[in-house]
C-alpha cells in the first residue's frame, strides 16, 4: 500500500496482493477522515465560541464614581462554560466590546460627561503564577439633555490558554458627571465576547 | 453486503464477498463528490462572509436635533452580494453575528453634541435590545466633526435591516460630508 504525497491517499503498490475491494474501502475510510477533519475545521471558523450577556438593569448610579455594571441575562452562549462565566475554555484572538445605554433620572444640566470602560486582566504568559496584567479600553462623551445615552466600547486581545488559569471576569464601569440627575443603565445593555482567530502558527 | 464509512456512509463493497466493478467505483465516486460540494459550500461561507461597505462622498444637508438617514448611491459601495438596493436600508439576508462599523464627517457652525446610530430591525433583534446603536458626541464648538461608532448584532433571523443615522444638536447649519457603513458577519449562529 503506497500512500499519495499531499493527503496521504491510499493506493495499491505493485506488489500488493490484488484485493480491490479492500483498497477501495480504505481509499472510502481515508477520504472519510479527511473530509470530516476538513469539515470540522471550517464548522470551527463559522461556529466560533461566542458570549453575549444582557444588563440587568442598574437604577440610580451616583455621579463622580465609578459605578460597577453587572450583566446577568444570557443572549447567546457557544463554546463557553453555562450561565454567567466567561471564562475563555480555548485559545485564540477575541474581541470583546459593550455596548451601554443609559437613561437621566431627572433634568441635566448642559454638556454631561459619560463614560463608559471595559476591562479583563490577561495572565502573563507563560507564567501566569507571577501575574496578569491589565487590559482596558474606554470611551467617553459630552451629551445634555434628558434622553437615553448611548455608549460603546471595545477591546481586541490574545489569550493562550494554560491549565487551570482563567483570564479573568470582564468589567466594566460606568461614570456619569450629571448634575442634579442620576443615572441608570438599562437591560438593553449587553456585554460580547467572540474569538476572531486562532493564534499564529 | 456493502459497508460505509463513519461519518459519511461513503459505500465500500465487502471485502470477501464482493468483486470491485464499475458501479462500486462510481457509487463511492459520486458519494464522496457531494460531500465536497458540501464542504467547498462551507469553505465558500468561510471565505465569503456576507459584508457590505456603504460610502457617502456626496453633501447631505442635516436639520438641527433631528436623526437623519445616511443615504447612498449605488457608486459608493462594496456591494457583493446585493445588500443595498436604494436609499438608506441595508438588508442582511443570512442570520449570524454581525460587526457593524461607521463613520460621519460633519461641517457646522455650532454644536453642542453629535451622534451617530445604528438602527437595525428585524426577528429576533427585539429581544435583544432597542435599536441597537452607538455614539460618540463632543462638547460646544464650529467646525469638522467626524464621529465613529461599532456595533456587535446577533441577527438570529435572516433579512434583518441596518442604517446609519446622524444627528446634530446646536446651533448653525449642519451639513454631513462623508460617512460610510461597514457590516461584515463574523459568525453564524
């Protein structure tokens, strides 16, 4: 039995013992394994792990303070552990972003800053023992009025999976400056994680 | 008796009791050639993510505090698969996770702040949250504004719907000068 060069495709050599029943069968197994490797690869990109999470709805956050934005409602969830935990379960680049939008509660005075940021901490790799560092990303504005805010930011990073070591829940924060009003997130908010690639090769 | 392989039944004749023969090859031929069509259907799907770039080089006239639709001519676009046809409505016809991206260039005297959103509809959408939308604004002052907002979607139905919106708050006389829209799907779902 010979095998082809690129895929390992099996063929009888001239010595074989003529039995083409047999190198038919496992000409059929091995383009089967082939196939499925393939097909499962692709199914990988179209299908990639993905979390997304709904607000549940924070009335009355202060101003001048960073107010902590919690998301318990499960929008989508594939390639993830149950529930609320985004712990990252492969390797790979993700992107992760929020989206927030927020309601005054009472009358604002003019050109209210808003903001909102995005933060998980990463281990350090390959020794996640010594520590993790930090990523954030941030996005504020200027708006008055009375209507709803709306707000988004977002972050790109790496993550190698090692053994028993979690990157990290995402936070986010949301810092409002109003005057004479509140604020409240609302639980059309949503927080997303999706993996984009996997890593170099 | 013949025999199939495991994830794909592909037919193989027994090995002592069957003599290969023409219909044996051509049976296991054409079963493997569906199984590649479906394949290079997928590998097309990987390859070919529905996306769209809808560009706005042309002035569009804005009124004070009042969302106005980015529309588009069908010059300004990266358009494969026919998403956009007029107007400001972009319709996405496969569900799936979507990345949404757009800018706006604005001249004006005055503003007190700017917003760009996305508004998008469709099955689905409504569960997951208002007009899914963004924006950026920025305090009181003349000149070129440009604004920039993302945006992730989980369409779970097809045929959803997107546009861009601006909208100028302020005094003066408000005028978009160049926007664009971008959707391209990063996953199905």
């Amino acid at each position: 039995m010979e095998l082809t060069p690129s895929q390992g495709l099996p063929f009888p050599s001239d010595e074989d013992f003529g039995n083409g029943a047999l190198d038919l069968q496992f000409l059929a197994q091995t383009v089967d394994t082939k196939l499925f490797a393939k097909e499962t690869a692709l199914r990988s990109i179209l299908y990639p792990p993905v979390k997304i999470l709904g607000a549940a709805g924070t009335p009355n956050l202060s101003n001048g303070v960073q107010n902590l934005v919690t998301f318990s409602r499960i929008i989508q969830n594939r390639g993830f552990n149950p529930g609320t935990d985004m712990t990252l379960l492969q390797s790979g680049t993700y992107m992760m972003g929020v989206f927030i939008e927020a309601q005054c509660v009472g009358t604002v005075s003019a050109n209210t800053v808003r903001g909102v940021s995005l933060s998980i901490n990463l281990p350090i790799i390959p020794d996640p023992i010594s520590g993790f560092v930090t990523q954030t990303a941030t996005n504020s504005i200027v708006e008055p009025g009375t209507g709803n805010s709306l707000l988004t930011t977002q972050l790109i990073f790496d993550y190698q999976a090692v053994a028993g070591i979690s990157p990290g829940t995402p936070v986010v924060n949301y810092f409002h400056t109003n005057t004479g009003s509140l604020m409240s997130v609302l639980n059309t908010s949503y927080i997303w994680l999706i993996k984009i690639s996997e890593l170099g090769s | 008796m013949p025999g199939f392989t495991t994830h794909y039944g592909f037919p193989f004749p027994h090995m002592l009791t069957e003599v290969v023969d023409a219909t044996n090859w051509k049976n296991l031929s054409e079963a493997i050639d569906v199984q590649m069509t479906n394949i290079n259907t997928l590998a097309n799907q990987v390859k070919f993510p529905n996306v769209i770039t809808a560009v706005r080089a042309s002035s569009l006239a804005l009124t004070l505090n009042t969302l106005t639709d980015v529309t588009y001519t069908s010059t300004e676009f990266q358009n494969p698969a026919g998403m956009w046809t007029s107007g400001a409505t972009i319709t996405i016809p496969e569900a799936g996770i979507y990345y949404l991206s757009g800018f706006a260039r604005v001249t004006s005297t005055t503003v007190t702040f700017n917003k760009i959103l996305f508004t998008t509809t469709g099955t689905g959408l409504g569960t997951f949250g208002p007009p899914a939308a963004v924006n950026h604004s920025s305090s009181s002052s003349a000149g070129d504004w440009l604004t920039n907002a993302t945006c992730l979607i989980p369409a779970t139905s097809p045929n959803w719907t997107a546009k861009l919106q601006v909208l100028m708050n302020g005094t003066g006389s408000p005028n978009l000068t160049q926007a664009g829209l971008s959707i391209v799907r990063l996953s199905l779902i």
